[in-house]
C-alpha cells in the first residue's frame, strides 16, 4: 500500500517510489514538498542518478544558479553540500560538494544528476547521460506562460533520447515523473496521455491513486495534504480567503478551468456535421442545438489534425466558435470541449 504522506505531512518519496509503475503523474497544492522530496530521495537518502527538468531554458537556467537552486533547501535541513556546474550551455551537472580553503563549496567527483530544459533537450543528443530517473517539475504551465509547440511529443522525444536501447539491453526502462500543481486540466500532458476524464474524475472524487499496468501510468492525486491544511492558516489564504486562487494552491482543484454544459442526447435525434481527430459534431434534428462528442457514427465532414487539417476546419466551421459562444453546443464530458477549444486556439 502507498503513504502518499509522511507522519510530519509532507509527500513519501520512498513509498511512491516502491508502487511506480514507469510513468508517473503527480499534482498537487503548492508547496508540499513534490520538488524537494524527490530531489533529496535521489540524491541523499536512496541515491540514483538523476535528470531534473523545467519545461523552459529560462527556468532550466534560473534554477542552475547558487541564488535559486533547489537544492539549497535541502542542504540547509539535511546538512548536505550540493555543488552544481555547467558542462555545455543546455547542460547543468549536480554534484555532491566539498568546502575548498577558501569556503567554496566545489564539484567532487561524477556528477550525481543533471538540470535541463525541456524545451532544449534536442540540442543534448549524443551526451551519455545514464540516469534512472527523469524528473519534469511543474509540467503544467501557469496562466501566461510561454508554449511550447507539440509539447507532449517534445517530451516524448526526450524520453526516448534519455532512455535510447536501455531496455534493448535488458536494462529497465528510466523511471519518469511528471509533477505539477493543479493550474490546468486541460494541459498538454493529460490530453497527449488521455487522462484528462480520469483526473478529472479523481479530482471530483478525491481518489489518490490510479494505475493502468498495461501502459506502466500511474496517476497520483496529492489531496487532502495535511501541509495545505496547516498553510490554510497563513496570512496569503486567509486574506484570499475561498477564492480560485486558493482552490489551486492549497485543495488541489483546477479552479481555473471554463466549463460548459455537459449531458447527453439520444444519437437518434442527431445528424453527424463534422469530425476532426477524436471529436465530432452533431446537429440536433429539430432545433439549433449542437452537440459535441468523442463518439463517432455516420458521414460528417472528416479533417486531419496536422496544421492544414486544422486550418481548413476553423476556415470552413468558424460559425462554430459563435455557437460556442452563445452556449449552444451541448458536450458529451469535458474533453471534447478542451479538444474543441485547442482546435481553435484558445488559450484558456
């Protein structure tokens, strides 16, 4: 069975890591210790070598400073000395420390990880990083952010460039984390891996854990976290008080997300208008209503999802972006909506 929390609150590495399955997603509140418990569960307390990753090079390069490392915290609660020192400009290494004459803490032997962008990792072939895990902290952008194009086959690029013939080797594969808080549901990575439905539902339902051995996923929903509950009590919440804000950062809730109706109509009264990659739109036989859906049946109108797919979908169907609008398409769940958004490029 899986301690999502140690008995001072904050997350158990070593437990998650003893039910992993490869692929793991994490989310959860702010602050309850995601980073900083698998960084020092990997480089102090069960070492194995490690790959940490921002999604940006601006925040790969933000957190390879002194002033901003993350191991920072971990060396002034564990006593431990963290050294970090670029090897080319995409590639930090991290290293265990020592104090020079002079009070500088400096590298001491291999490196025991690496800090990278995701966004840059493609400039990195060809480097023999063995590692076992591969670490990609706040996958989920917050509102603002910069995007990154196709991102989740990015990433799928970078795992398969870390991981190159390991398994071929009869080696298991790297252990992947995705960890994030709550900004959005509907981010890249539960859409690239067809878990939007399923965190949704584990989030309205707070279930903790969800596993498919067949794709070697499992999802963790970090709720109810005895931190939040204490950090409920700081100064910040209590002056937000019970608003989206505080929805995110402390009880784990995709509070930003927009939503529209959801049910469910009898496909009889329906005629299929289009279909473009999973989704397809119905018109209702006797009124204006719309319907969207990831269920597919008759001869609607067909596009592709590559860019001129796209293109011609939104040119030809940009009515409706106005039916949308003016909350005439009745959705199935809510991930034909996000897909239906994404199409159109709406970025919220």
């Amino acid at each position: 069975m899986i301690n999502l929390y140690t008995p001072d609150g904050w997350i158990d590495v070593p437990s998650l890591e003893e039910g992993a399955l490869t692929f793991n997603v994490g989310y959860g509140a702010r602050g309850i210790g995601k980073t900083f418990g698998f960084l020092a569960d990997c480089l102090l307390d069960h070492p194995r070598r490690f790959l940490l990753l921002r999604r940006s090079q601006v925040q790969a390069d933000l957190i390879a400073s002194s002033e901003f490392s993350p191991f920072r915290a971990i060396d002034r609660k564990r006593g431990s000395l963290t050294a970090l020192k670029r090897i080319n400009r995409y590639l930090t290494g991290v290293y265990k420390g020592i104090l020079s004459d002079d009070g500088r803490v400096i590298a001491e032997g291999p490196p025991a990880g690496y800090l990278a962008a995701l966004a840059s990792i493609h400039n990195i072939r060809g480097y023999d990083m063995d590692v076992d895990e591969m670490i990609l902290d706040e996958f989920c952008p917050e509102k603002g952010e910069r995007q990154i194009r196709d991102e989740f086959d990015v990433y799928r690029n970078a795992y398969e460039t870390i991981n190159r013939n390991r398994e071929l080797e009869g080696r298991p594969p790297i252990r992947a984390w995705l960890l994030s808080n709550s900004n959005m549901l509907a981010n890249n990575y539960f859409i690239g891996l067809r878990i939007v439905e399923t965190v949704d539902r584990m989030t309205r339902q707070k279930r903790e854990i969800w596993r498919d051995e067949k794709r070697g996923l499992m999802i963790v929903n970090f709720c109810d976290s005895p931190i939040s509950k204490r950090k409920a009590e700081t100064a910040l919440y209590q002056l937000s008080a019970d608003d989206q804000f505080t929805g995110m950062a402390l009880n784990n809730e995709f509070s930003h997300e927009s939503r529209s109706r959801t049910g469910s109509l009898p496909l009889r009264e329906l005629l299929p208008l289009v279909q473009i990659g999973e989704l397809q739109i119905y018109r209702h036989k006797g009124s204006r209503q719309l319907y969207g859906s990831l269920h597919r049946s008759g001869s609607p109108d067909v596009y592709s999802t590559d860019d001129a797919g796209i293109a011609r979908f939104c040119s030809r169907y940009d009515w409706l972006w106005d039916e949308y609008m003016d909350d005439h398409i009745l959705w199935q769940s809510y991930l034909p909506e996000v897909l239906f958004r994404r199409f159109f490029n709406a970025g919220y």
